[in-house]
C-alpha cells in the first residue's frame, strides 16, 4: 500500500504487523502486555511506513495530555447536543481544547468515530453514549483513560441518570392514570441498556399487569413509528405506549395518527430524554427528564479531575431524573 499521500495512522501498521490497533497503541505508550519481539516488530513497521508519534513523545515529556475528546452516538438527538453543551460550560476554554467525534453509523457501533480520538492523541474521552459490551468499554479506557456518559461501566469513571427511576414513574404515571394496556417500545439490546425495559416490566408485574415490549430496529423516530404501527396494529391494541427516548415517541406518534389515534384521547405517549422537541406546542409531550446538560457538565468535571490525578479514585455520578408530564397523556377512554 502506497502511504505517501497521506499519514500512516496506528491502524496501518497494525495492518502491515498483524495484529490489533489497540496493541500499536499498547506499545507506543509503553504499557505493559506487548512482548520485545511484538514491540520490535511495530517499531520497524511504523518507521517502513512512515508513521511517526510525535505528539505522544511530546505528551510524554510533559507526562500530561489537555485535549478532552468527546463522543457522540447521535447528534441528530437533541439530548446528545445538550450533553455537549454542558461538556463546553465544565473545560476551561483557555485550557482544554475539546476534539469532537460522532457516530456515522445510526446505531451507534462506529469504531472509527472513537479510534479517531485515540489517534488525535487525547487525554482523556467522554463517551456519550456507549453501545459496546462492558469489556470493549474498559478495554478503550485502558488505552485512554475514559467517562462513561448515560451508562455505568464497572471500573470506569461514569456519569449516568437513574434510568431504573425514570422507567418506573414514566410507568406508575401510566397505572395511575388507569391505564392497563401500556407497551414499552424499547430500543436494540446493547450491554448497560437495558435498565429501562427491566424497570418497566418490574413496575407492570408489581402492579399485576401483564408487560409488553417490542423492540424498535434503531432508536431513531422512523423506526419508531414502524414499531409503534406494529404495536397499534394488535387486535386489543395497548391505550399507552411508554418509549425509550424522545425520538421513538415522536415515531410513536405519527404512527397513531396516521391509523387515525388522537393523543392522548385514544393513546397515551411517555417519552424519555425531555428534549426541547418534547415541549413544543402541539406536540407537548410527556417525557422522562435525565438531565442531560447536567450530565455533560458533571462528565466535564470528572474527565478534568481525572487528568489532575490519573490515580484517583473511580468515579461513580448518578443523577435523579424527573418525570414531566405534559398533555400527550391523559386516563384512558371508556370503552361501551
């Protein structure tokens, strides 16, 4: 391969080698793990391709990185704007460069957006939100150390809303209402995101109801309103839908109109993130607020304090979410 119109990268010599980018990045940092022969074999690699680090030798001397990356699954999602927002109000702008970086794939799962911070040479990653399995999440954060936003990852500084709160006062809101049809339209299984499905179904079977779940293919709102035209298609169909995030509620929602549905006459609809789009005129839906500019400033915190002492100890920030109820939910219609 002909890499002189452009800049070897890690992953070109772990390609030339034969091994992981994660061991070119084991090696290079010193870290332990990489046998000589392994590490000998990098280091002829990356010289044959012209790979050269020079930022990290210089990081090294300083023994300190400023520059915080920031992941993002989905910034077409107003929460994840809001989580940046907060992000920018927590670093010192004359101190801290913030490297932005976001999921190209719609579920999420894009390698290449967090490998991209790995090479711009960052000190330190926040990670909104993470899809990968709970060992591919302490994997990264021992490349670079890691803040896990809006999922708790076990040994990784983590930043989260009580997503087991949320789903059960967005559900018991739906019981008291009288509501005893109430679906969970949830989103893709992903390891540390399953927290609001389990709640919701804990929360039905508590009350001596019957759950209901269907998975959306995507957390996206066209997805949703596939989903969701399922659900309404059944022959006793389910008075209120209780959804994942924002999005696939709005997905929810045309999907009810388009069958003819008034919301909340004829159906009832809970969000989850209580994005601005939620609280629109004419929409005004009732959503589960995480707080998700509170989120960002606090993960900013965290990842600033971790670059102060990288020996400290894990952090673990839960915040308490709140239910906002608006008019897309009201007691279900009598049925003569």
């Amino acid at each position: 391969m002909d890499h002189r119109h452009r800049s070897a990268t890690q992953s070109d010599v772990a390609k030339e080698v034969g091994v992981s980018r994660t061991l070119v990045s084991f090696a290079f940092r010193g870290a332990p793990g990489v046998s000589d022969e392994t590490k000998q074999a990098i280091f002829e690699a990356a010289k044959r391709l012209g790979y050269r680090p020079n930022a990290v030798a210089a990081d090294l001397a300083r023994k300190h990185r400023s520059a915080v990356g920031l992941y993002l699954m989905d910034i077409r999602n107003e929460v994840y704007a809001d989580i940046l927002s907060g992000v920018r109000t927590a670093l010192p702008q004359d101190r801290n460069r913030l490297i932005l970086s976001v999921s190209r794939s719609i579920d999420g799962e894009d390698q290449g957006a967090l490998e991209s911070l790995i090479e711009a040479r960052v000190g330190i990653i926040i990670a909104a939100t993470l899809l990968d399995s709970e060992e591919r999440v302490r994997e990264l954060a021992h490349i670079v150390p890691l803040v896990s936003v809006t999922r708790p990852v076990e040994g990784v500084d983590s930043v989260y809303s009580d997503d087991a709160a949320g789903a059960r006062a967005a559900t018991e809101h739906l019981i008291g209402l009288g509501h005893t049809r109430i679906a969970h339209l949830a989103g893709p299984v992903y390891d540390g995101h399953t927290v609001r499905r389990q709640s919701y179904a804990k929360t039905m079977r508590d009350a001596g109801l019957k759950p209901l779940m269907l998975a959306a293919e995507d957390f996206t709102q066209d997805a949703g309103q596939r989903a969701a035209t399922e659900l309404l298609s059944m022959t006793e169909r389910p008075t209120a839908i209780f959804t994942h995030n924002d999005q696939l509620a709005l997905g929810a929602r045309e999907a009810a109109y388009a069958k003819g549905l008034s919301v909340p006459s004829e159906l009832s609809l809970v969000g989850y993130d209580n994005s601005r789009t939620s609280g629109l005129h004419g929409i005004d839906l009732t959503s589960v607020d995480l707080h998700a500019t509170e989120l960002g400033q606090i993960a900013g915190t965290v990842a600033l304090e971790r670059l102060s002492n990288p020996e400290a100890p894990v952090a673990d920030r839960r915040v308490t979410p709140k239910l906002v109820v608006r008019s897309s939910t009201a007691p279900p219609a009598r049925v003569t």
